[in-house]
C-alpha cells in the first residue's frame, strides 16, 4: 500500500542544511499497524507528514497504492489525501468554534456528502467513540480523553484506507492514554492501516512491528508478532 | 459548507466581540463617507441634465482682453443686440435661442400687499420651450410671447396667492406697470444652474428701455443668452464663427454709431471674445463674473472624491491588520482544514466571505448611520439630499457593489495571506504569525492609515489659517459697523434727504449712496483716452474698474487719500470734472508718482477730467483678487445701496430709527439691512466650507486609524503575553513594558509624519496660488498636526500596553 524509495527530506536555512531524513525506504502492507519510534529530533514527524502527504519529500520517491506522490502538485495530494486518510495528532487540534458533531462533520463536508448522510455518519462514529451524549458541546468543555476520541472520531468518520497517528497518547495520563491505544487496535482490527508516532516503547507494541529512527535513518525494525500480519 | 463557513465566521464574531466591533464600526463608518459622499457627487453631477436634449444647449459668454493680451473681466452675460445677430448671420447652426434678464428686488404689489423678489427674470417667449418648463397652468406656446406677461413658479404662487389657480390675475411691478398671469410652471429642479421664481415676458421691457437698445447697445452685458443648436451639431461649429462675427457685427455697430474704429489697429476679436459653454457644464466648469447664481466646483468633487476613497482605505486597511494580527487565532483551524483536503482556493474563498459578512454587516450598520447624519449633512454642505435605500434602483445596486468591493479590498489580503498557510508548520509548532513579512506589511500599512489621517489633519490647518487671514486682514476701509440698506431709483432720486434724516440720530456718523461697495464685485468700466503732447488721443491698454457713488463715500468707508484732495461740496465741478483713481491705477498709466498724478487730464467713458487724489490701494474685492486699477467716479444718480457709519452703541435703538425713517422715506418697501463685515464674511463662505469639511473627514479619518491601531495594539499585547511574563519575573518595571509596547507604534505615526508633510506642503502650497493674497505656510502646523496624532497614538496604544503590563506574570506564564 505505501512504498518509499530513498526518501531524503532536507531543511535548508540561509546558514546551514539539516538532513531531516536519510534514504528511507519502507513498506507497508494494507491493514497493517506500524509504529515509529526514535528521539526527539530524529525525522519521526517528518516521515509521518510525508506519508501523510502534507509535505513532500527533496529527493526519492513515494509511491501510495502504486501512484506516485512525489510528482503530485498540492492540489492532487489534497484530493488524495481526503480521500484515503485520516490523521490523529497529538494536540488534537480541535476547531474551538465547532461543537463535537460538526469537528467530526469537517471532514465530510470537504467530501461533498449530503446532509443526511453526514448526519448518519458523523452519528455511528460518536456512538462508537461512546462520546455520542457530548455531541453539542465545544471542545473545551471536554477533558483531554474525550477530545481526542472526536480527533479520532474526526480522522475515521471519512473511512480512510489508513490513520496516520502523531503520537495520540502524548497529551494524556496513561488511563486516557490506554483508552486510546485500544480504539486504535481495534480500528486496525476492522482492516484500517494504522502508522503511529510515539516517544512510549509499552504503545509501540500495540503495533505488528515498530522502526526505528535516527538521525534520519533508519536504524532497525522490531517485529512484535509476526503472525499478526 | 457554506453553512459550516458562515457558522464558524459568526461563532468567530461572537466570540471576540471587541474585535468585531472594532472592525464593524470602522467599515460602516467608513461606508457611510463614502454613501455620504457619492450622494452629494451624484447631485453635483445631476446639474442640468434634466433638459431636453441637453447636449444641444449652450451658454453664451464674453471677455475682454488687455493690449497684452491677458483677460480682464469674463461675464456670464453678454450684451442685448448678440443673439440676434447670431441667429440672423448663422442660422444653419443656431436652432433657437433665448435672452434672459434678471431684475433684483422687485415690488410685487398684490391688492394691499408688497413682496420684494430677487428672482424676476424676464425672458423671451422661447425660454421655456428650450429650458424644457413644465406648465400647470397656461400655454407653454405663449405664456411668455405677449408685453406685460408674469408666469409664476408654483412656490411663488403658493406663497403669494396660496393656490396655483390664478390665471388672468393681476401684479403691480414696481408701482409701474400691471403684470397679468399668464401661467403657472413647476419649480426649476434644485439641481439647476437657474433658479428662477418669477417669469416676465421679455417684450414688457421695451417700452422701458427703448427699442434701440436691444439693437444697438454693446456695453450692457447683462443677459443671459442661451442657444441650442440644430440636433447632432458640435459646439465648436459656432464656437470657431465668433472671432468672424465679433469683427463684423463690432465694426458695423461702430461705424452706425459714427464711432471711431480702435486707432491702435487691433481687431475687435483681439479685445474682446465671445465664449460657448454646455449648459450642463455650468455648475461645475463655470466660474465667471456675474453668473446667476453660485456655482459648484469640479475640484471639490475631486477632492470629495478622494476623501472618501482614502477613507475607505483607512477602514479596510483596519479590517486587513486585524485579521492579519489574529491569524494566530485561525491557524489551527486552516490547518485542520487544509489536512482534510481543502485546498488553498477553498480557504481563500472562506475568508472572502467572512469579510463579505462583515461588510454587509458594516453596510447595514453605515444605513443606519446615514439615515441619522443625513439632517445634519444637508445643513453643512446646505443642499436637501434624500436617499431612498432600497426603492432608488441606482442606490441599491450602487450599495451592493460597493459591499463586494470593500469586501475585495478589505478581505482579498487576508485570505490571500491566511491561505498561504503550511498546514504543518500550523499544526505542529505555535506558529508565531505577527513577525517577518506579514509584520512589515502591518506596519506599512499602519504608516498608510497615519500619513492620510496627518495630511488631512494639516491641509484642515492651513485652510483655517488662511480663512483666518481673510478675515482679519487690514483691508485699508472701515468694515465694522457700517449698515448697508437696498437703494432704489425712488430713494436715489431723494438720497440727500433721506441721507440727512439719518444724520439726525447721534449713533450715525455719516451715510453715502453708491453702485459697488466694499466686497462687491468691479464689473463696470469704460474706455480711458488720454490726449498726449502732441494732442494726439491715445488708448490706454488695461480696464479701468469704475466705482460710482455721491460725497460722503470716502468718509463712511474710512478711504484713505495719499495725494491731493477728496470730493467735497465746496467744489461744485468735482460731479462733472473730477477724477479720484487708486495707486495701481497711476502705476497702470504709467505716471511717476502719486503727486505727479495730480493735475493729469483724461476722459473716463464721455467724462473729460482732472484727477484731484489719490486713493490709498485697498482691497476693494474679495482677496481671492489683486487690486485693480480704480477710478471713483462722483455720480449722485447711480444709487444702488446705502451705506451707513454708525457708532454701533445701542444698536436696536439705531436700527429702529433707521426702521422708522425708512418706512416714512419709502413706505410699502419692507426694510432689510445687512452689515458690511458680514457681507465681507460672506465671500469666504467656499473657503470656510473647505476648511470644516476637511475638518470633518481628517476627525473621522484619525479615529478610524485610532480604532485599527487600538486592535492592533490589543494583539501586540496579547502575542507577547509569555514575554512580557517574563520580563516582570526577570524585574521589569510596569512602566519599562509599557515603553516597549508603545514604542514601535510610536515610530510608526512619527514615519507617517515624514511622508504626509511633504505632501500635505504641496497639495496646499498650490491651493493657496488661487489667492492673490495668502498666508505663507506655518511649519507650527506641520509639528503640530504631527504631534497631536502621536499624541492620540499613543493615548490609544498606551491603554493597551498597560492593561498588559499591569497583568500578573504568574498567570500569563501559566498561559503557555
């Protein structure tokens, strides 16, 4: 489902050139559930972003479902992009001026649904976040657990083919953080692909396998349950 | 989605409701200028547009000239014998036309009653046809056609008779002649150039004046001559036959008259030239001597014009700042939306619409807002405009594209820029918006709002300067305390008699009769020959303004003599022999010196005589003119006004005295006075108009920049929320913080001070060459206007800056 080759991500200032990412090459497999890990600073989030096609890589090349991504302008990609993916980030970034039903309509909208089935979806969704009784409230009424289940609710109400998660659980205590961690699992159990960036090694294992990040390269892969694939 | 969009724009609204106001206030403020504005440009425009076939409808005018060339009196009006002899010599081009004569403050006797009226007018029958007249009541073919014809307005009617059925009545004229009604018209549009309320017909006249004269009499311009040319003809088409025509019809006038032709050889269209006018150009374009009534100005519609287009930019540049500035507030959002797949169009298009929002909500709000200033608009610039928003077609679609420009003007920038947005660097980092290249836009357009507010604020100075200069300069005559009373040929005729009646009341120090005085206008003059050694009668080459009056004129208007003697009663010749001129008349004869003017002999018109003095130059004229060469003619019969020198001490006492032997002088003539000063006053009211309404906008201009800068300093305030926390914890005074906060605004207004002078200097540098008299700009001013808008900046900045430095660091730390 998504393949890279050699992807290399370069930040250029006017004084000096940081390589953010170092001939990357990977594959996933549909319905996987793939987690990232590494030090603050090594690529995890640039490599999460370029996946998620919200920014381009300098060199290499990134092929989703066999196209590839790097020759896309932006308008392509965004069109891919609502599409086939939903994201998870870790400050959850909620609209503060839209109640728990219209964050997670959001992306239905740029769907172009009708009203009706907008409203069934948005509704299956919150019922499954079991968030479904808060639904006319705005974000800031809720705790930290409950907004990340709309963002997650939000990513999955559009039926992406795949999750990218930006470490979901970095803002929550570890009740909340679990709580997350099983929605996720059994998402990637219905057949969602799943890619999680986390800081935690215990999160990491909910994934089939984790990669390793340093310094932009890629340094190992852990296979947690090869039977799970 | 639109729902979504217009949900989050409201919701947005709500819920920084400081913000918004800010932002609806100043658009609808400035919407309402403009509104304000167009409609007063629109009735400017309107003038004279309202006549069939207006583009074929031309007015007639006439200059002289100088030997050298330059002009020296242009009139609106032209001589009797013009108008027929043009539509004789071309009658190919001319399709009709019409003379007009205007009779000021005329008795109109109705049984017992007299009303006096300043609109008389008596024109031949064709008047109406060509100006398009709307009859109630008679026959537009000939109401106007028959001698002692009156047609009335329907206001006039009103107001003499209370009704507009009056057919075949009769008026007095004057105690004269018994006028009949023969028709009743609508009133003229307020939107004409020529507001007439009464009609004579033309043909009344000749019996008055003569036969001959409306034939023969080349020297009294004083019709109105208007000709509509044949359909599709331009006016250059007759235009290019007057030089021909002048020549022609002059000479032959000259020699029936057994007058010499000019001996210096000039032609006569190389002293004076005839002028063709588009009636629908006069309001605006026309600025002549003698015109029927005040005219508007195209510059000021320029100038009205560019006001509201800066003012309007004033309010948009707030609206593009402020949601600039609190994009910070909207980056999650953009990003967010930009994640799920909108793209950049998508997000550029939400924010064009949330700025057509506001507008609308502006406009609404600026509807308001005129409905309620309407009143008060029409009494300062003294018109009676009306606006129907939503039944007047033009209004409303005007109203609604000017709602899509300013929300194109106003909104394009920031959903240009909001757009702009990486989803990612949003997303990920707290995205400090406010810095780099958006700040520096901020800030230019800060210097922008600040530069226009300065340099209206300045020209408002200069202007009040110069008016204040018009009114206390030593004019060189007395102006306080002279009472001007309307003369006629009754009261001439007994002038010494009513003169000494007056005489008797110990307030009044002297009375004097005269055709012009001080603030009138010098329109008559006469040739001037001079008879050199040779005995050889030699042209002078400039125009000698002729004032006309009796003894006492020096006296009352306290004119001062430089050289020889002043008219007086011991000398009987002084009526038929003498000759009193001003200094820049001896400068223009060319003679050496004041005294050597004294004893020289020319004929002035069919006066041959001595000048006996020289009067002292004043400004005889309004200051808008330089002195021009004067002769005072002693001429006891020219008696148009009465000037009276009193003492000003218990003046209602006075003024009933006068009253008194007023009414025992000419009884059924209501009394009505005026003072000199006010009469003075009264030239400069273009000017005063000028300096209130630049006075109005430059107010509104600061506070709209004072409401954006107020927003915007909000913000600075709350970005730096964490530093500011910061800097208290490391010691920082409240006053320290209060300086940093302040001081970039400050810069700014003192940036925008350096870029207004210049052009303020210059714009006002030239208004001040209409005058021949002018103040020299005051740099005070300039300091001045500067230091009051930083003044008011930092009024409005600082309360911003304290609110946050007063804020418990604690807290704001905590924030983050």
């Amino acid at each position: 489902m998504i393949k890279t080759i050699n992807l290399k991500k370069l930040y250029i200032t006017e004084e000096i050139e940081t390589t953010a990412l170092n001939n990357i090459s990977l594959e996933i497999q549909q319905g996987e559930f793939v987690s990232i890990m590494g030090p603050s600073g090594c690529g995890k989030s640039t490599l999460l972003n370029i996946l998620g096609m919200l920014d381009s890589p300098s060199a290499g090349a990134y092929l989703f479902e066999g196209e590839d991504i790097s020759r896309m302008n932006e308008r392509q990609r965004a069109a891919l992009r609502k599409k086939n993916i939903g994201f998870v980030f870790q400050s959850f970034n909620l609209i503060d001026e839209l109640t728990v039903f219209e964050n997670v309509e959001l992306p239905l909208l740029y769907l172009g649904l009708s009203p009706r089935e907008r409203q069934e979806r948005v509704e299956d969704i919150l019922k499954q976040m079991e968030i479904i009784h808060r639904r006319k409230h705005y974000p800031q009424q809720l705790s930290g657990g409950q907004q990340q289940r709309v963002a997650v609710g939000r990513a999955l109400v559009s039926q992406p083919k795949v999750i990218f998660a930006d470490e979901p659980t970095g803002n929550l205590d570890s009740a909340h953080g679990d709580e997350v961690m099983r929605l996720l699992t059994s998402l990637n159990k219905k057949g969602t692909t799943i890619v999680m960036v986390t800081h935690s090694p215990m999160y990491a294992e909910y994934g089939h396998r984790t990669i390793h990040l340093f310094d932009g390269q890629m340094v190992g892969v852990n296979v947690q349950d090869a039977l799970k694939i | 989605m639109f729902g979504n969009y217009l949900k989050v724009a409201l919701r947005n609204l709500i819920k920084n409701k400081a913000y918004s106001l800010i932002n609806i206030l100043g658009l609808a403020l400035g919407i309402a200028c403009v509104i304000l504005i167009l409609l007063y440009v629109r009735d400017e425009l309107s003038y004279d547009r309202f006549q069939p076939d207006n583009e074929q409808l031309y007015r007639i005018s006439r200059s002289w000239l100088n030997e050298d060339g330059q002009t020296s009196l242009h009139l609106a009006r032209v001589a009797p014998p013009i108008l027929p002899l043009l539509m004789q010599d071309y009658p190919n081009i001319i399709d009709k036309g019409a003379r007009v004569i205007q009779d000021r403050e005329v008795r109109l006797k109705i049984g017992d009653r007299t009303f006096i009226e300043d609109r008389l007018f008596w024109a031949e029958n064709s008047f109406s046809d060509i100006f398009g007249i709307k009859f109630i009541q008679g026959d537009p073919q000939t109401a106007l056609s028959e001698p002692n014809c009156l047609v009335l307005t329907q206001a006039i009617a009103q107001k003499i008779f209370g009704s507009a059925d009056i057919l075949g009545k009769t008026i007095n004229y004057n105690g004269e002649l018994d006028l009949k009604i023969t028709g009743v018209v609508q009133d003229p549009p307020v939107n004409s150039h020529f507001r007439y309320g009464v009609l004579g017909s033309f043909k009344s006249l000749i019996p008055m004046l003569g036969e001959s004269y409306f034939r023969t009499n080349w020297g009294s311009n004083n019709f109105l001559t208007y000709v509509k040319l044949h359909p599709n003809l331009p006016g250059s088409l007759l235009r290019e036959r007057f030089p021909e025509f002048l020549d022609k019809q002059l000479t032959a006038a000259a020699i029936a008259a057994g007058r010499e032709i000019d001996p210096s050889g000039r032609k006569p269209h190389q002293s004076n030239l005839l002028h063709l006018m588009p009636v629908a150009d006069i309001h605006l374009h026309s600025h002549l001597n003698s015109e029927v009534s005040a005219n508007g100005d195209i510059t000021n519609i320029y100038l009205f014009a560019i006001i509201a287009f800066f003012i309007l930019l004033i309010a948009c540049i707030n609206f593009m700042n402020l949601a600039t500035a609190r994009s910070a507030k909207r980056a999650r959002e953009i990003g967010m939306r930009k994640v799920m797949g909108a793209t950049r169009g998508n997000v550029a298009l939400q924010f064009l619409g949330e700025s057509l929002l506001i507008t609308t909500m502006a406009a609404l709000l600026s509807i308001a807002m005129v409905e309620m200033l309407l009143p008060w608009f029409n009494s300062f610039i003294g018109k009676e405009l009306r606006i129907a928003f939503f039944s007047d077609p033009v209004i409303l679609v005007g109203l609604l594209l000017l709602i899509v420009l300013v929300a194109l003007l106003a909104g394009s920038y920031p959903a240009f820029f909001l757009s702009g947005f990486r989803p990612l660097s949003i997303l990920k980092q707290n995205t400090r918006t406010g810095s780099g290249g958006t700040a520096l836009f901020r800030r230019i357009l800060v210097v922008m709002q600040f530069t226009v507010s300065i340099a209206l604020l300045i020209c408002m100075g200069v202007v009040y300067q110069q008016v204040r200069f018009f009114q206390t300069r030593d004019l060189g005559f007395r102006k306080e305390n002279v009472l001007l009373l309307p003369g006629n040929e009754d009261l001439a005729a007994r002038s010494e008699a009513f003169k000494n009646a007056l005489m008797e009341h110990p307030a009044v120090n002297s009375v004097s009769g005269a055709r012009l005085i001080p603030s009138d206008n010098l329109l008559n003059s006469w040739g001037v020959q001079i008879t050199d050694e040779k005995g050889e009668r030699i042209r002078t080459g400039f125009r000698l303004a002729v004032v006309e009056h009796d003894w006492d004129y020096f006296r009352t208007f306290g004119l001062k003599l430089v050289a020889g003697r002043g008219y007086s009663r011991d000398h009987p010749a002084d009526d038929s022999a003498s000759f009193i001129i001003n200094e820049t008349a001896v400068r223009a004869f060319g003679w050496a010196g004041n005294r050597e003017a004294i004893g020289k002999k020319f004929q002035y018109g069919p006066r041959h005589g001595t000048v006996i003095g020289v009067a002292a130059d004043f400004n005889f004229e309004s200051l808008h003119n330089k002195v021009d060469p004067i002769i005072f003619l002693l001429n006891q019969e020219a008696i148009q006004t009465f000037a009276v020198n009193i003492s000003g001490q218990d003046l209602p006492a006075t003024l009933r005295f006068i009253e008194d032997k007023w009414g025992s002088f000419v009884g059924d003539f209501p009394f009505t006075y005026t003072f000199l000063d006010q009469e003075w006053n009264d030239l400069y009211l273009a000017e005063i108009k000028l300096g209130e309404i630049f006075g109005l906008f430059s107010v509104l201009a600061v506070i709209i920049a004072c409401l954006g800068l107020f927003g915007l300093a909000a913000f600075a305030a709350e970005q730096r929320t964490k530093e500011i926390g910061i800097r208290k914890v490391m010691g920082a005074s409240i006053g320290d913080i209060v300086k940093m906060l302040s001081v970039e605004f400050l810069g700014l207004v003192l940036l925008a001070n350096v870029l207004a002078w210049p052009v303020a200097w210059y714009v006002m540098d030239r208004w001040l060459g209409n005058f021949a008299y002018r103040i020299s700009i005051n740099p005070v001013l300039f300091v001045g206007a500067g230091f009051a808008a930083l003044l008011i900046a930092l009024f409005t900045v600082s309360y911003q800056s304290y609110r946050a430095a007063i804020a418990n660091p604690v807290v704001s730390l905590r924030y983050e």
